[in-house]
C-alpha cells in the first residue's frame, strides 16, 4: 500500500499518538528520552544527568511508561527504564534530528 492508499486513522489512534506525543513534547521528557537513546538507565542516573531530582524524574518516567514510550524492568530494588521498542526509538532519533535548533534554519547554506 503506497503513503497515498493509507487507510485513514481511527478516533482511538488519533487519540493514542496525539497523548503519546504530548507526554514526549514535555522538555523534561524530551530530554530524558534523548538521554536514554538506546541504552538503559535507573533514574538516580537520568535525574542526575538532566539535572532533576529523582521525585522528579520518577513523576515524568511515570507518564512516559503510561503513555507506552518507555518500558521499565526491576533487578532487585533497582528499576531500569528503556525506550519501548526499536521503532520508537528510531522516531525519537527522527525527530532530534529534524527538529532540533540547528536543522530548523531554512536560510540558505553557503
């Protein structure tokens, strides 16, 4: 099916994507998948690296696992966080790269 045949999004997809986007488009939260990338992290870690307290960063983990952007896994009393799956990974990667500052100017490059 060419991008022109696409079946049109339901009500319920639309709904699923416009809050999942929302939970990432919070800077904090764009930060901390950024930070993450492909690697896993506890959240002492990620609060430390965004400068955050770990109250914080375990409120924003929280709505990003509830959103099903990230998933989470318990070693003991540890809890680790990763980016749900590759594909999502890919479309943070997407989205840094298209939208980030540097990429935004349009004026022409000499």
């Amino acid at each position: 099916m060419s991008e022109e045949e696409q079946e049109p999004v339901s009500p319920e997809d639309a709904v699923l994507t416009a809050d999942a986007l929302k939970a990432m488009g919070h800077p904090l939260r764009w930060r901390i998948l950024c930070t993450l990338g492909a690697d896993e992290m506890m959240v002492g870690e990620l609060a430390t690296r965004t400068g955050t307290t770990q109250s914080n960063m375990s409120q924003h983990l929280d709505q990003l696992r509830n959103k099903r952007i990230l998933i989470s896994r318990k070693e003991g009393n540890r809890i680790y966080y990763r980016v749900r799956n590759e594909a999502l990974l890919e479309l943070i990667n997407n989205m840094r790269s298209v939208l980030c500052e540097a990429n935004l100017d349009d004026s022409p490059r000499s």
